[in-house]
C-alpha cells in the first residue's frame, strides 16, 4: 500500500481492485485512497494465501486451510481467530471488535461469509463489512 502525505495527516492509496480486476480510468490506474484503500487491503490480506506474494511472504492468510475442512465449531474458531489476525495486521485498522463467520446460500451454493466489525486508526469511526470467498 502506497502512503501519501497531506498537511493534514496521512492517506494510505492502493490501486483499485474489484472481482480480482485492476480498474482503470483512461490510461491511468484508478487508485483507492483512505478508508476505501484499508478495506481493500483487509479483503485482500484475508483472501491471499499466506506466501502467495513473492514479495511479501508474510502477507495473507491462512483461511483456505479451514475453509476445505468440515463445518465444525473448533474449525469456525479457528477461521475467527484467523480473520481477527489478519485485521489486526492490517494498516490503517485498530479495535477489531468482532468477526463472525457463517456459511450463506447464494444462488443455491453455499459460500463462506466473514462478517467483521472494527475501527480505523485515529478515530472512533465503526465499520461493519462482509468478506465473501469464492471457494
């Protein structure tokens, strides 16, 4: 994540990804900034594959290895506590309140959801925000 100083502070920029796709303005790469540029990175870091980046290796996580295992209580903590790392990792998040996992039906498919609920540095503002995984 690229950080830009302004006078007033800090604002953290991410090139803009949706459904896995660089977007695009022009000829330019459309950047994300502040609290749109942490929740991508949060979303990105949770679905990654810890050591799939050759240039960060201990960027991801590890919440692949849970999701191909049985539905059980002991396996939904341990996604839990995965996802509470993970957004602890994160730059520009602090206070990670909550995370919930649950399995919710798509389209007839089931599909893994995290629902997590944290604050960004330096302020008291609250997000409530829903990862979904393609497995």
């Amino acid at each position: 994540m690229k950080i830009k100083k302004i006078k007033e502070g800090i604002i953290l920029q991410d090139i803009l990804i949706v459904n896995g796709e660089v977007i695009w303005t022009g000829d330019d790469i459309f950047i994300a900034e502040g609290e749109d540029a942490i929740d991508q990175q949060a979303y990105l870091r949770a679905t990654c594959d810890l050591g799939e980046s050759i240039f960060y290796d201990g960027y991801g996580s590890r919440l692949f290895e849970y999701l191909g295992k049985p539905d059980t209580q002991t396996n939904k903590a341990l996604i839990e506590a995965e996802c509470m790392e993970v957004l602890r990792k994160t730059e520009g998040i602090s206070n990670v309140e909550s995370v919930a996992f649950e399995w919710v039906e798509i389209n007839g498919e089931k599909r893994p959801s995290l629902k997590a609920k944290y604050c960004y540095e330096n302020t008291n503002k609250k997000v409530e925000t829903v990862f979904k995984f393609a497995v």
